[in-house]
C-alpha cells in the first residue's frame, strides 16, 4: 500500500532556494541508498518548483 503525504510550505524564493541546496547536499552524503533514493526525489520535485518560480517571473 503507497501513502501520499502532502505538505504545504510557504518560503520565500531565497528560503527554497537554500532548502534545494541543503537538500542535494544531504542526498549526496546519505549513508544508504533507499534514504540517498528518497532524498534525491524529493530534490527533483523541489528544483522543479524553484525552475517553474523561476519561469514565471
């Protein structure tokens, strides 16, 4: 069974840009692969809301 998990954020541009930075950097430093997985995911979608931020301002 998959749980979806939702949260809600509100950042400033600069607080999510750091919170993508920190996040890439615990991702690279993670000590197994399923938390490294995770980490990683969750970067993607972030960079991804940050790029889409970015696009239409």
């Amino acid at each position: 069974m998959h749980n979806t998990l939702y949260v809600i954020l509100k950042l400033t541009e600069f607080e999510l840009a750091d919170l993508v930075g920190y996040v890439a950097a615990e991702a690279n430093h993670a000590k197994n692969p399923q938390d490294e997985d995770d980490l990683s995911n969750i970067f993607e979608y972030l960079e991804g809301v940050e790029s889409s931020i970015k696009f239409k301002a």
